[in-house]
C-alpha cells in the first residue's frame, strides 16, 4: 500500500511541520499588500 502511495504525499506531511506558521503564506502576502 505504501508504494501505492505517491512520493509527494510523504513531503507534504513535513512540509506542515516546518510551515507551522500562525497566519499562512498567502494570508501574510495579503496584509502585506494591505
């Protein structure tokens, strides 16, 4: 079942531990463009 699985699925489980930011990227570009 895991290899079923894509490689990319595996990254975007990280990415959301090292982005644990309080507002989101597109969030703070927007106030920033305010």
């Amino acid at each position: 079942m895991k290899d079923k699985k894509p490689k990319f699925s595996d990254k975007e489980t990280m990415k959301p531990r090292h982005y644990d930011m309080p507002i989101p990227p597109i969030e703070y570009i927007l106030k920033n463009d305010l």
